[in-house]
C-alpha cells in the first residue's frame, strides 16, 4: 500500500532517484562510493531513494540496494567471487574461443554468486522502486524490468527472479551466454548495456511519465548518477581501417558502453537545465585512468592490482563528492514513495 502523505502549499514533494552505471567487475569502483555514502549518512539507500535504477553490474548492485543488503556485503561479492566468475585463461585460446565458439566465460560462478546473495527473492521483495535494463533478442528491442507500481498500472514483473534479471542485464554479448527466462515465455536476454549502460535517462522518463510533474504526486525531481571508470576518452590514431572482429578486440563492447554513458549523460543534464519541474541533477564520474591504469582496469582483469586501484578510487571519490552539499541533499530526509 503506498502511503500518501497531504499536499501542502509550503511542502514541495520531491521525488529521488539514484543510477548505476554498467561495467564488469569495475561496478566494484561503485560500489565502494555507495558502501562510503551508507557509513557517512548512516542509512540503507533505499530508504532514501524512490527509485533505483541500475544497468549489468550496476544491475547487480541495485537490486541488493533494493533489498537493502548492505553495500559491504556486495563490495565483497566483487573480491570473493569476482576471480570465479572471470576466471582468467590463457588470453590467446581464451581470445580464439570467444571469437571462434562461445562467450568468454559461462555464467556458472555468477549465478551461484547471485543465488548466495539474493536466494529466491522476486522483485515483489524490493523496498523501492525498481527500473532494470536488458536487451530482448526475441523482441529486438530494449527490455526494463521494473517494479510493478500502481501508477503504471503494471503487473508484468513482481513474480520475477532477481536471480533471473541480473543474469539478464548483466549478459554482456561475447563475455557471457545470452540468457533464456523461462516465465516470459523464453524470451533471451542480453546486457542491458547495448542500449543503456547509462541508465539514468530511464529512471527520469520514468519519473516524469508516472511522478513527477503537474497534478502528479511529486513536483521536484532529483537524481544521483553513479558513473564507472573509463580510460580518458579517445583512442591512438588507427593505422589499419579495416578492423575485423578480433582487431576491435574489447575496444568492440567498450567503445558502444563508453559512448552510449556519455550521450546518456548529455541528454540528462540538457533535461535538468530546461525542464518545467524543478531538477536536480548529480553526475560522480570515474576518476579519470592514467595510460599505466587503463591497461589493466577494465570489465574483466580480476587481479589484486586491479581490484585494489578499483577499491582505493572509489573510496577517494566518495570522500570527495561525500563532502559536496548537492549530494548531503539527497540524504536530508528519508524518501517519500513508501511501498512497504
């Protein structure tokens, strides 16, 4: 039942919404700016944020958010189970095989790493609203796993295994197998990244369409976008044009994540300056990589080298940002759309 507290002419109802970017084993350098923002404002962040959305591994960490796991405890799945789930072979056959036969790596180890951490819960178990990014390959076209709220009128996904949707967002093409959900008639799934590894656009149309506006609920909107950490943009000059699968290598994923986050971001901050409702909006970018860093931080490398700089920056952006008064305001007053 939702809970809905009396309009005021003094009281503007603000609605808040939090997004995680995709990036592999990098949702690690999220993580860690969420887990240092639940020890600094004291709280579970869904009790502080109406809607969370989250992209592949920013999926991941989501839906624990929504369950209200602490991010420790998910900041720990990165370091016990990430070198299970990217288990590194050797990088010539591994290479060969992934071109030539099958994803990369099997999703074995990442299921029974979802399994540990969210059992058999469905989206019906969420303390907050939910929007989670996929790709159909059976409709050919973007697929949001949401909470289903009376607003919308909505009734498709509360059944459904969280287990499920983060194996679906998070079934990133050529690393992971595509991913079959039995109760949506065996539709396949694939990372949600390929059309919004940014997801913030997402929560906002949802925003806007069902809470935020005129003879809405909610008058202000207001959203934090957790950014992952990317190489400085830009690549060396190419000598050979005619590149093949295996000369765009990695660069092939990467190049359509990195490029969808940034336009992502471009549209939102352009809404927040010329929306009719009041609209905040705070971008915590990654920390731009120096050239040593950027060779071995990406959606893979599960080294302590890797895992430690991941963990150490996000830790040093979060003492930052932590400190910024646009991002106390988030954490002044529990959220207002309660659904349990």
């Amino acid at each position: 039942m939702i809970n809905s507290p009396q309009h005021s002419a003094s009281k503007v109802n603000t609605f808040k919404i939090l997004s995680i970017d995709g990036g592999g084993i990098k949702g690690l350098y999220s993580a860690k700016i969420l887990e240092h923002f639940e020890d600094r404002f004291k709280c579970h962040l869904a009790d502080y944020f109406d809607l969370i959305c989250g992209t592949s591994t920013g999926g991941l960490i989501a839906l624990g958010l929504s369950l209200k796991i602490p991010v420790s405890q998910i900041s720990n799945v990165y370091y016990k189970q990430g070198k299970k789930i990217f288990l590194q072979p050797n990088s010539f056959i591994s290479s060969l095989k992934q071109f030539f036969q099958r994803s990369k790596y099997d999703n074995s180890e990442l299921r029974k790493a979802l399994e540990e951490l969210f059992e058999n819960q469905t989206i019906t178990d969420s303390h907050c609203l939910l929007c989670i990014p996929a790709f159909s390959l059976t409709d050919g076209r973007p697929f949001i796993f949401k909470y289903d709220h009376n607003e919308g009128n909505l009734c498709r996904d509360s059944k459904t295994r969280y287990v499920d949707i983060a194996l679906a967002t998070s079934a990133a093409p050529t690393y992971l197998p595509i991913v079959t959900i039995d109760t949506y008639d065996r539709k396949q799934f694939i990372d949600g990244g390929v059309c919004a590894n940014n997801p913030t656009l997402v929560g906002v149309v949802e925003a806007l369409r069902y809470f935020v506006g005129n003879d809405k609920r909610f008058q202000k909107l207001m959203v934090m976008s957790i950014g992952s950490l990317e190489p400085n943009p830009g690549r060396r000059f190419v000598t050979k044009h005619d590149r093949s699968v295996i000369d765009w290598n990695k660069d092939l994923i990467a190049t359509f994540f990195e490029g969808q986050a940034y336009l992502t971001s471009y549209f939102v901050e352009t809404l927040a300056q010329h929306c009719d409702s009041p609209f905040d909006y705070v971008r915590i970018p990654g920390i731009p990589l120096s050239p040593d860093h950027a060779r071995i931080i990406n959606l893979d490398n599960t080294s302590d080298e890797a895992l430690n700089l991941m963990s150490q920056m996000g830790t040093d952006q979060a003492l930052v940002w932590g400190r910024k008064p646009e991002v106390a305001e988030f954490f002044k007053e529990p959220k207002q759309y309660i659904i349990k």
